[in-house]
C-alpha cells in the first residue's frame, strides 16, 4: 500500500513569511458569549460569514456557530501539508471581473496576489501532445445546445448521437458542466436560476481559503458546536446544539442541501412539504481532487496555472473515469486533478490511495511507467461526498426539479432564514454564497422577526 505522504519540502521562500503571518491573521475571534442572541447563523462557511459581517454591520445581536474545528465551509486552504497553498475546496474566482472577494484582495495588494486564470491547456491523446483541436471543437458543439436549449431534461438526452461516438466524447463529458454527469445534469437549473455580474475566472496566490478567512477575520465564531434540530413552532427559535440550547428571536440557516437533505438538523415543526421536496431536487454533486506535488524536472514543461486532459475512452459509460489536471499552480511544483460525478464518488467510497492511484496510473500511461518513481513527491485526496457537515461539493438540480431552487431561498415562519451557495444567483460559488448571506441578513433585518 502506498503512503499517502511520503517526503516532507520546505517552504517556498517567497510564501514563508507572507502565510505565516496570513495563518495568524485569519484566525477567526472565538466567542462564548451572546448564549441568547438576536440572530444565531447556522455555519461558518462563505454565506454564514456574510450573513453574520452584515448583522454586525447594522448593530444587531448574532452569535455565528459552526460544526468543524475550522471556519471556511467549502472553502479552505490547507498551508502546511505541502508547504504551499493547497486548496482543498473552492479555488477558483468565479464572476473574476465582478467578484467582490476578489476585489477585496486587490485592495490588500501586500498580502494576496489576485490575477486572471490565463486559461491556457495542454492536451494529450495517449502519450502524444495534440493540439486540441477536436476536443474543443467538440467542446463547442455540446456547449452550444447546454446555452441555447433551456429544456430541464437531461442534458445527454439533447446531444445527437454523432456527437456522442466520437472518440472525444467521453473526456468532453467531464469538462462540460465541471462536477456532474451529463444523465444527471440539466441546462435548466441555468437558464432559470443562474444570473452573475461578473464573467472570467481569478486565481489567488495564497489560497481562496486564506482570502475568504482575512475578508471575514472580524468575524466571531463558535466552533466545534453542531446542531440537531431547530425548534420554531413559538416565539423565535430554539436552537438545539452539543452544548446546549441556543434562544433567539430568528436564525440563518447556510448549511449545504445535502445536510439538509440528510436530515441532519430536524425542524420542530417540520417545514414545509414544498421545502423538503426542494432539498430532493436540489442536491450535491461529487467533485474531489487529487493534489500532488511534482519534481521541478517533470513541471518544467508546463507554464504555470495550465489545464491538462488526457483523451479518454470510458465506451460511453454514464459517468467517465477520467479527470482534469490543472498544472503548476501559482508556480509552485502543486498540481491539482480534479475527478466528478458518480465515477468521483465511487472512487471516493474506495479511499484516498484508490484516488491517488487512479490519478497516478493514467499519468503513466501519458507520461511513462517509470513517472511515480522519477517526479512524485506527495499526494492527498478529498472527501466532500463523505464529509458529514457538507455531503457533498455544491448543489445542482436534478432534471425535471429546477425551478425547486426558488423554494430553497423562502422564508419560514419570519424565523427561519436560509442562505448559501444553492439560494444564490450565482450558485456553486465562494462569492455567490457570500452574496446570498448579506441578502439574508438584509430580508431578516428589514422583517417582524426582530421587532
């Protein structure tokens, strides 16, 4: 069996003094006090942050709880397993032209370097370098019917049977929609629910993690305090946690659909149906990566930041076994690969070696049987589909069940709120779910809940 880690590098000299100080900074202030507060926000993820900053803003009484030992949710950046930034969640800046993160680390040009993706691949057929040229141009067909046919059925359904023998088909797949089987993805949940300001992708040096944690670093938070159920049915809410009950006139609920769907927090009185059948429409999709730290020798080939696929050849199965490579990030010797769908969750049900392995396998087969023993150094995987406080990476909706994702952003009772990536405009974004927490806030601020 191989070990997951298997040598330990120094930090990079340029990032040593700039993370360390950033690591400290970033640390949210932990309060125990306000056990009865206005407004108790359930997560600390990108949405509860948001949803706690503008409550604070306006002077009202919030106490921010979250589950894990960390705060960041779905966006998080690991600084000490490679000696790198390595986010093991969100990590690109979508809406880049528009994202208000991003311009958040413009601002602080002396802590984080904030720059456009350059959107730049390599492509390989087997073990030789191609241009591309029919995978993209295939690209583009498939492309064109996901924008322009606004059916909520699914997507594999739509595309001709030419375009599906081709022998890019299966590696095109995956890079369409990013985390989801084209049987289980629908154009619908964007046509009717998708809207954003900004267009592009940004990268952040340090790690979208360590950004999200210094914009919210006034932010108070109560960690390791997870809760069981929400008590609604009287005056306020009553919010059942492993260390005790919380009282408050409304709370924020920011915690992914999959929790919700799981049943993790009960609600006393149940919501209503219309709000259960939206957590069945809504749900998580699989999207894991497989980080890697690669010799200098064999990255020298790639300019940094560059995307990699490998041509794969699946026969059409419903959930392809292949992934994306994005090379060299921010100039570092990290890679990343990430794989999706039920193939990803399936691999992840294996453990974190099948994964790497599977990863490590195919870049034999592009780059040679000897390249495990000639440029790897470590390697983790993720787990989001198994990660009890998320169930999964981001939402998207099941065919036929778009419209549902206008039930998950209704009001209960003036008392319970709901924010986070699936009730944004911009769903299965950082900055997206950091929107839809101030919206949040705003409709509870401006409701009876607080009179």
């Amino acid at each position: 069996m191989r070990k997951i880690f298997l040598r330990r590098t120094g930090r990079r000299q340029f990032l040593k003094a700039s993370l360390s100080g950033l690591a400290l900074a970033a640390l949210p202030r932990i309060s125990f006090a306000q056990p009865n507060p206005d407004v108790v926000v359930i997560g600390a993820g990108s949405a509860g942050l948001s949803a706690t900053a503008e409550l604070m803003r306006r002077n009202i009484s919030v106490l921010c709880i979250e589950g894990m030992n960390r705060i960041g949710g779905r966006c998080y950046t690991d600084m000490l397993t490679f000696g790198v930034p390595a986010d093991i969640g969100g990590h690109w800046l979508h809406g880049f032209s528009a994202n208000q993160i991003a311009e958040f680390g413009k601002k602080h040009k002396d802590k984080f370097k904030i720059y456009k993706d350059p959107d730049r691949s390599v492509v390989y057929d087997g073990r030789s370098k191609v241009s591309g040229k029919e995978l993209w141009k295939l690209y583009k067909k498939i492309k064109e019917i996901k924008n322009t046919r606004t059916s909520d059925k699914p997507l594999i359904d739509l595309i001709p049977e030419k375009i599906k023998k081709n022998s890019w088909f299966d590696t095109v797949h995956k890079i369409v929609d990013g985390a989801r089987d084209l049987g289980n993805y629908t154009a619908g949940d964007d046509h009717a629910n998708w809207s954003d300001a900004g267009i592009g992708d940004g990268l952040c040096r340090e790690g979208y993690g360590t950004l999200l944690a210094y914009y919210r670093k006034d932010v108070t938070v109560k960690l390791n305090t997870i809760v069981n159920e929400i008590k609604w049915g009287g005056k306020g809410v009553q919010v059942v946690t492993n260390k005790g009950t919380i009282n408050a006139k409304a709370c924020i609920v920011t915690v992914s659909v999959g929790v919700l769907r799981a049943e993790k927090i009960k609600f006393t009185p149940a919501l209503p149906l219309k709000k259960y059948e939206a957590f069945e429409g809504i749900t998580m999709n699989t999207s894991n990566r497989v980080l890697i730290q690669l010799k200098k020798k064999f990255l020298g080939k790639f300019k940094n930041d560059t995307y990699l696929y490998t041509k794969c050849n699946s026969n059409g199965a419903k959930s392809p076994k292949t992934f994306y490579g994005f090379m060299k990030m921010s100039g570092t010797n990290l890679c990343l690969f990430g794989t999706s769908g039920q193939f990803s969750k399936d691999l992840e049900n294996e453990g974190s070696e099948a994964m790497i392995d599977f990863v490590v396998n195919d870049l034999k087969s592009t780059f040679g049987s000897k390249f495990y023993e000639k440029y790897f150094i470590k390697a983790m995987a993720t787990g989001w589909a198994n990660n009890p406080f998320t169930l999964g990476a981001y939402s998207g909706a099941i065919p036929g069940k778009a419209l549902l994702r206008r039930e998950l952003r209704r009001h209960e009772g003036d008392r319970v709120f709901f924010a986070g990536e699936a009730t944004a405009n911009a769903f299965q974004t950082v900055h997206g779910a950091d929107l839809s927490g101030k919206r949040v806030a705003t409709d509870l601020y401006i409701s009876p809940a607080l009179d």
